[in-house]
C-alpha cells in the first residue's frame, strides 16, 4: 500500500516541487508521519494524503526560493518512455510546462497543476489548500496571465513519428560531423540554449542565444567533451532527448522543446548536474 501511494502521490509533489528527489522526500515525510500517528476522522485516505502531500510540496517549494539557486535553474528531468506500463508517469508534466511554471510562487503552480493537470474543481482546491474558492479562481486566473500570451496554449511536442525521429537524427548527425549550416537550419530563429550544472559542475554557457551561438556552442562543447558519448535518444518528460553516456555515466541530458508548427527546435535545456541525473537509470530509457 505504501508503494502504491508513492507512485500515487509523485506527480502531484513533482510538478509543484520540480524535482523528482524533494517530491520523494516531501512523500516519505507525509506517510511516515500518517502511518505513525492516530487517523481518527481520516474517510477518504487518498484524499487526504493528496491534500498533505500538496501542501508539504508547497511548503518545501517556499523553502527553497529562500536558498540561494544556480544561475540557471532547470527541472529535474524524469524518464516518461514506460509511461504506457506506468500510468502515474501519464500525470508527470511536460518539460517545457514545468520550466514555464517556474515563473509562478508556490500556490499559484499548485492551483494551476490542480485545475489543468488533475481537472480538480474550485471548490476542491480551496478544500486541499485552505483558501476560499474566490481565491483559487484568483490564483489560476493570475498563474495563466503569467505562463501565456493572451490565445497562448501549453507547448506541445511530438515525440514518436517519422518526421521527430529524422529531426532528431540529422541533429545529433550535425553535431558529429559539424555540418553547421544543416545544424543551423534545424534550429528556430529565436533559439535559446539553457545549462544546469547545479553549482558542481561548470558548463561552458548557462545561457546562449541566437541561431549562430547555439549552433557553435553545441559543436564545441559535443567535441570538446562528449565526442567519446554514447548518444541515446529518448523520451524525458513526454518530451524528445538525448542522454550522452561518458566512461558508463550519464554526463548529460538534453531535452529538446520543438515547435510543432515547423518542426524546429525552440529551445535546449542541458541539465548536467550529477544530483539531477542519478535518478534517470538507462535500462528505462533504451
């Protein structure tokens, strides 16, 4: 029972938290605390540990904003290619959501998730959040002028067709061979290449910008340091990726935000930051 709860309660404390390993931890202090203690009054048990384990993420999140971040903060990626023998992994959000929601306090991302992950009404996220129903509708009205342009929607990203897996190929094909005008004419105008080392370890560029840059940072740092790699393609966060494999470890995970209307890479988040990483096993993903 407490295996189910875990996997039960992981999207809800992951999406708000962002990280797989403070959702386990938020998790693990709820149930041990509710298996310890008298649970009286307690008629709908998964009710309630959704309730607690919302808040306890909420809490940890207001924490952490109080704790000095890396210049470039990114998402702990998560494996989402079992999804169809997983059904929890179905809940887990997006990548380039999660990085979207970043721009959100605490609350706000709770309710939002709740509402437009989890279609829980108003009345039941004032009951899970202690807030009066006026200020929930408050809160997600708020969250969405935050997260998207007036008509915006949520980034959608094709992941298994013929057309993703070419792109994927002549990318990483592009890379190796430094063929910079095919690697350039894959990338959108406005192309943004985000890196997350987590403080440990020091990458090259946390931000880069530009069809050109992108273009020129991406060979260097492939050439420089992962030209060795075993490259897998995969899934992470219901998104395409690249996992570069260095002496047997997971050195980097490159998650790729594609614009389904042209077929161009918008975005390139690069998380190499070993704590993000350890969770991410490769059997999963190949």
């Amino acid at each position: 029972m407490i295996k189910d709860y875990q996997d039960i309660l992981f999207p809800y404390a992951y999406n708000i938290l962002g990280s797989a390993e403070d959702a386990r931890d938020a998790i693990q202090d709820v149930l041990t605390k509710y298996y310890a203690e008298p649970r009286e009054g307690v008629i709908n048990e998964k009710a309630y540990l959704v309730k607690s384990v919302i808040n306890q993420a909420i809490n940890k999140k207001q924490r952490r904003k109080l704790v000095p971040q890396p210049e470039e903060w990114l998402p702990e990626p998560v494996a989402t290619e079992s999804a169809d023998a997983n059904v929890y992994l179905k809940d887990i959000l997006s990548y380039s959501l999660l990085v979207l929601l970043e721009k959100l306090n605490a609350k706000e991302r709770a309710v939002f998730i709740l509402k437009e992950s989890f279609d829980y009404d108003h009345k039941e996220i004032a009951d899970i959040l202690s807030i009066t129903e006026e200020h929930a509708r408050k809160l997600l009205s708020r969250a969405k002028t935050k997260l998207f342009k007036p008509g915006g929607e949520t980034p959608r990203n094709p992941i298994h067709d013929p057309h993703t897996n070419a792109l994927l190929q002549n990318y990483i094909d592009a890379i190796r061979d430094r063929n910079m005008p095919k690697l350039e004419a894959l990338l959108a105008e406005d192309i943004a290449l985000y890196a997350d080392g987590g403080g440990k370890v020091k990458v090259v560029r946390t931000v880069c910008t530009g069809v050109a840059d992108v273009a020129g940072l991406l060979a260097y740092v492939y050439h420089t340091y992962l030209r060795k790699s075993t490259v897998h393609i995969t899934e992470i966060n219901h998104q395409p990726a690249f996992l570069f494999v260095v002496g047997g470890r997971l050195a980097t995970c490159m998650v790729l935000d594609l614009d389904p209307a042209t077929g161009r890479i918008l975005r390139i988040n690069n998380v190499v930051d070993p704590a993000k990483l350890k969770n991410i096993t490769l059997d999963a993903t190949t």
